[in-house]
C-alpha cells in the first residue's frame, strides 16, 4: 500500500505539473481581462497538432518544435483578442466573452475536424515512453522523462511570467490594468495593447501544455471538452488570475485524485471537486485570490 | 451610437454563438443518392449519428456505411417499386440527452417513414426509448450491450453480435490454455460503459473460473481524460493479462503508454474496442506497439460471406484503399440498412407496425451474416470474432480458430516497440 501511495504522489505532482501548464494561460487571461476563456481546451489541442505536424511531417523534435509554435499560438491568441474580444464593452462584458469564447472553441473545432478528421493521433518522441527507474522490487516504477521535463517547464514558465509581471515595466503596465483599466488608461498605459499582448501570452504558453498533452494522450479536436472543466476548476481553487496559485492547485488536484484512484477511480473525479468545494467553502477566492494575486 | 453598436454586437455574438451550439448539437445534414429523378416521394430514414464528441470516429464509419447502403439501393431501383431512399442524418455530439432530442425531431416533426439506430449502446437506449414510444421499428447496427436488451422493447433489432459475449472465445482460448503458458494473474480497468463493462466482466468470469486471479478490476468514469495513474497502479501488479474496458482510441493509448513507461509488458493484451480501428490505431500505437493486441469483433473484411465481399468492393470503389482499411462500423451500418431492405422486400411496407411483426418472424442475412432475433431484438445467430495486430501492422481474424481466413495467435505479446 505504501508502494502505491508513493506512485500515487508521484504521478499526482508530476501530472499536476502538466495540467498547471494548460491553466497558466488560462488563470493570466482572468486576471488581466476577466475573460474565462473556454476555448483554452481546444487550444491545448490546437498546439498538439502543431506540435504534431512539425514532428511528423518535418521531423522536428517536439521541445525544439516550441520555437516555432509558441509564436504561433501567440499570433492566434492576438488574433482571437483582437477579433473576437475586443469588441466585447458594456456591463454584460464578462459573461459575453464566455459565449464569445465558447464560439470560438466552436470554430476551432470545426476547422480542426475538417483538417484532421475524427481519427486520433499521439505524439511520440524517445523521451515519452522512457524514463528513469525511482523504486524497485518485481516491477519497478519509472518516472518518464516527459513528466519530469514538463513539470520542469511549468516551474520554469511560472517563473518566468513572475519575473515579467513583477519585474518588468510592461509587467507593470499589466498589473495596473488588472487593477483598474479606466485608471490604467488615464495614466497613458495602451490598454488595449495589453490586453492583446496578454491574451497572445495566456494562449502562448497553451503551446508548451498542448505538447505535453499531445504526448501522453490520444488526441483529436474533440479532447479540449474533457480538459476545460479540469482547468477550470484548477484556476479556481488557486485562485482566479494567480499564477502560483494555479500550478499548486494542478499539484494539489491532482495528486488528490491519484491517491483516490488507488481504492476507487470512479471516486478520484468526484474528491477532484468535492476538494475544490471544500476549499471554497473555507476560502471563497480561492487558495491564492484574486485580491492577494493582485496585491502581491 | 456606441450602446447601440454594442447592444447589436451583443446581441449578434449571442446569436451566432447559440446558432453555433445548436448546430454542433442537433445540426442536420441530408443525403441521398439519387440515381435519376423518380416522380414518386423518396423513403425518408431518419438517423441520429455522432458526427462530433467522443464517437465522432466511430460516427463517421457509420455514416459512410449508411451512406453506401443508400446509394446501393438507389443505384439498384430503391425499395418498394422505385421509391428512392433518402437519409436525413443529424448530429449527435456522441450525447445521450441531444441523440434523444434528435430521434423526437425526426420522427414528430420531420415524420420520417423509418428510423435506423445511432453509434453505441449509450446512445441506443434513449433512442430506442423514443422509437418505441412512436411506434417506430428500431434496427441498430451498434448497440449490443445488455442495457439495450434489458429495456425488453420489441421494437429493437440488434444487427450485430451481442456484446456481453463478444470476448468469451477470447477468455475460453486463454482458459484453455496449458498451465505453464496460462496467466495466473490479470488486471481488468474499465471505463464506465454500458458497450465496456458487461463484455469485460464476462470474460473476467470465465478466467476466474478457470484459476486466473484477479488482481485489479476497477471502473473509471467515462468522462476521464488522464487514465496516468490508474494505469500505473495496473503495472504495479504486475497482471499477466490486462483485458482494457474501453470505447475508444484515447483510452487503450493512454494505457498503453503508461505501461511502456513502466517497463510493464503483460503477457496477453486485449481491449473491448480501440484497437478494432484500423489505420486511427496503428496512427496512434505505432505498428510496433500494436503487435498481440486482441479485439472482438462481429465482422472484418476477409468475412468469407458473398455479400460482405460484394460489400468490401464498393466501399472502396467509393472511399478508396484497400479492404483492410473498410471499418467494421461501416459494416454494421451497411447491415441495418440490409435488415431493413429485407423487411420492406417481405411486406412490400414501411409500416413499421408491419415491419417490427416481420423482423421477428423472419431470419435476415447481411454483410454480418444471418441475423434472427428474440423478442427483446437479440441477434440469436450472430457470429463472434476475435482479431489481433500482428507482425507487419496486420488485422488478423484468429478465433473461432476454425473460422476461413483465420491464422494462428501471436503469444505471448511482444515487448512494447518490438511488434
């Protein structure tokens, strides 16, 4: 049992990592334009094709394939601010961008069915299948190389949008426009610019979870529905618009719902939100709110 | 002007976000093949198929075989003297709530003159619910699982093999199996289906029995998008056999993953579906993953069977590559339209009071083979195959073993990669 526990944990932190690099863009979307954009999910799938197209049909290695789709999904997060959210003003602003996001998780869809079809692909590279040897005795257990890059790569971009939030001055012109956008304007900050910018780095980083996820998973365009209401519920337990927040809840999740699948896994998805439940009901914003996020 | 330009963009955003919903739910196509203009009211048959979601694969083998059958009956006179078929296909997004939705709009509003069943028993049962309320007949191609049989409707008629023993040949050729070559232990992860489940547990009934020790059997909920750590748990026993629970391609892939990055290799592999999908597979196993792989199945493409060769033909005569590339989806569809050809030719009727007497009367021969049902629509006659990925990326047909075109069994399974 204790063998199990440790697996468990394991592949909970490390799977955490993983799913804390589809929420990061997701959660720094909220914090800065107060969009919940669901179109996340399909996105995380649309960076697993580009990384797919790259790998099989130009042999690019899927890290080395980044260089390439993180500026594209940059591109197409500006491109989806600027066409779909921009528009969106008044006081019905916030649960329009849901229906306008929801569109384009619709469109999305739509064009990567025509251009794929139904069938289901997979992302192969050496270090997906192998791994390095943590425990022993009969079958031993392995951590893939993949789960330990990708955590690696969400500590790594946590950091780095700490760094650029906190550090930098077009951070500042972020963080002043996640506290007051009219104020932020009056200062002489390109609010929209921002935005922009912001939502083009929130689906940025989809590319670097999409390929993480295209690795470990049979993918088609239909898998974002499946990934949504996890991230959703992972950002809202760390706190809506915090970063640090959303990597330890993906930790925390997930880790929860690996040791529950031990005894039972068709409990594991219902202690997923029931803790999500629990911890909103003791901390309503969240283990890292949106207040505290933004004070820090 | 700007509250009137954003109440307008608002509204439209509204607008063509719902139209985008409703579209992805419910948004129909039409298709028929015409084969010259006949004055006479074509046959309407209406069909509810999973064009998106989950079974969106699966929903688009069958719309070809549906498809197909259509254009053979067009192209060969229609049925009852020269009526044209004309299917009116709506999606379903693989979703038991919109497929219900679909089969009542079909029927009440689009007064459809036959019904033909949708992908999986998920979505068969509340289909064949609303049939049964209108008095529709309800021949099925994909929905074999006991939840379909337990509803006890007599207008249902399951074409295809019913699923609860589709692996018995399977659990009967490992249970027979000499002692020093039998697993002494397996592992059973299934995911919460009512296709999945009842198959699984047959199988693992007939092992129990036979001395193979459970060592793992859980079910995972449906909707599960990281099977990781269950996976990992499954290698942690060590299992000789796994037999996998699965409805689709994601779900045995995911397992298969986890267990090469375990270094876990059980001696017998064998999942309820997934691995029945041709090229989509190998696509995402790799040919040298798949090799040893077992899959139940009630048809392929070698079938000695005139009608599934006459079949096979033009399929690919119309969607091209090579027998091997014809999905079994395909051919359970194709049946249906059979079945139901075959009942209209006997009655020279659509009515379906008719046609439901009929199809319980009378024996029926499809791509599939013959087909005779029980008053609960069981196809009683149906034939059971086991297939298996062999070397060379090749779909074999290896139990019954006395079946043509079958060959033997690669075992034990080859260690990931090395197929």
């Amino acid at each position: 049992m204790a063998r199990s526990l440790y697996e468990a944990i394991i592949d909970g932190v490390l799977g955490g990592g993983v799913y804390a690099l589809m929420a990061v863009g997701l959660t720094l979307i909220f914090g800065v334009l107060d969009i919940i954009n669901i179109a996340q999910g399909i996105l995380v799938v649309l960076a697993a094709y580009l990384s797919y197209v790259l790998s099989v049909h130009l042999h690019i290695d899927l890290f080395l394939g980044l260089l390439v789709t993180v500026p594209a999904m940059f591109l197409v997060g500006v491109t989806i601010q600027v066409l779909f959210m921009r528009p969106l003003r008044g006081r019905e602003r916030v649960s329009m961008s849901l229906l306008a996001s929801y569109a384009v998780a619709i469109i999305l869809e739509g064009v990567l069915y025509a251009v794929f079809g139904p069938g289901t692909v997979q992302l192969n590279a050496w270090y997906v299948t192998k791994g390095v040897q943590v425990l022993g005795g009969p079958q031993p257990y392995y951590l893939p190389y993949i789960y330990l890059f990708g955590f690696g790569l969400a500590v790594l971009l946590v950091g780095v949008i700490y760094v650029v939030l906190y550090r930098t001055q077009f951070g500042r012109s972020v963080r002043a426009t996640m506290q007051d956008q009219t104020a932020a304007r009056l200062i002489g900050i390109d609010v929209g610019r921002v935005a922009a910018v912001t939502f083009g780095i929130g689906v940025a980083v989809t590319a670097v979870g999409g390929m993480v996820f295209g690795s470990l998973n049979a993918f088609n365009a239909n898998s974002g529905y499946d990934l949504i209401s996890r991230l959703l519920a992972i950002i809202i337990l760390g706190g809506l618009g915090s970063i640090g927040g959303a990597l330890a809840a993906a930790v925390f999740m997930i880790t929860v719902e690996s040791v529950v699948d031990i005894w039972s896994p068709s409990w594991s998805v219902v202690v997923f939100y029931a803790a999500l439940i629990l911890v909103l009901t003791v901390k309503p914003t969240g283990l890292f709110g949106k207040r505290e996020a933004r004070a820090q | 002007m700007r509250p009137h330009g954003t109440r307008f963009l608002t509204l439209t955003t509204v607008a063509a976000s719902a139209a985008m919903v409703l579209a992805s739910c419910g948004g129909g196509s039409s298709s028929s093949s015409s084969g010259g203009g006949g004055s006479k009211a074509p046959i309407m048959i209406g069909v509810s198929l999973s064009q998106t979601g989950d079974f969106s694969a699966d929903g688009q083998a069958f719309t070809r075989g549906y498809n197909l059958w259509a254009n053979y009956v067009n192209s060969h006179g229609g049925l009852l003297d020269g009526r044209k078929v004309k299917l009116i296909i709506l999606n379903d997004n693989s979703d038991p709530t919109t497929v219900q939705a679909n089969y009542t709009k079909l029927i009440a509003s689009d007064h459809v003159n036959l019904v033909f069943g949708p992908f999986s028993t998920l979505l068969t049962v509340p289909s064949a619910k609303v049939a049964a309320r209108y008095g529709y007949a309800f021949p099925e191609g994909a929905g074999g699982g006991p939840a379909v049989f337990q509803l006890g409707l007599r207008n249902v008629f399951a074409v295809s093999p019913p699923i609860a023993d589709q692996l018995v040949p399977f659990a009967e050729w490992v249970a027979a199996l000499p002692a020093s070559e039998r697993p002494k232990t397996a592992a059973y992860p299934m995911v919460n289906d009512p296709f999945a489940d009842p198959m699984t547990q047959t199988a693992q009934g007939i092992l129990q029995k036979a001395g193979v020790k459970t060592v793992y059997a859980h079910i995972f909920p449906a909707e599960n998008p990281d099977y990781k750590a269950g996976a990992d748990q499954v290698a942690a026993t060590g299992a000789q056999l796994v037999i996998v629970g699965s409805v689709d391609v994601p779900t045995v892939t995911a397992f298969i993953t986890a267990f090469e990055q375990q270094h876990y290799n059980p001696k017998i592999f064998a999942a309820t579906a997934g691995p029945d999908q041709g090229a989509a597979f190998l696509k995402a196993v790799g040919p040298g993953n798949a090799t040893g792989i077992f899959v139940p199945n009630g048809w392929y493409p070698g079938l000695a069977n005139s009608l599934s060769q006459q079949f096979v033909q033009a399929y690919n005569a119309k969607y091209g590559g090579t027998p091997a590339d014809v999905n079994a989806d395909s051919a359970e569809a194709y049946s249906v339209g059979q079945t139901v050809a075959q009942a209209v030719a006997g009655t020279k009727s659509i009515d379906n009071k008719v046609l439901i007497a009929w199809l319980h009367s009378h024996p029926t021969t499809t791509v599939q083979g013959p087909a005779r049902y029980s008053g609960i629509g069981m196809n009683v006659v149906a034939a059971k195959f086991i297939f298996q990925w062999q070397h060379g990326a090749k779909f074999a047909q290896v139990l019954p073993a006395g079946a043509p075109g079958s060959v033997p069994i690669v075992n034990p399974k080859p260690a990931w990669g090395q197929g």
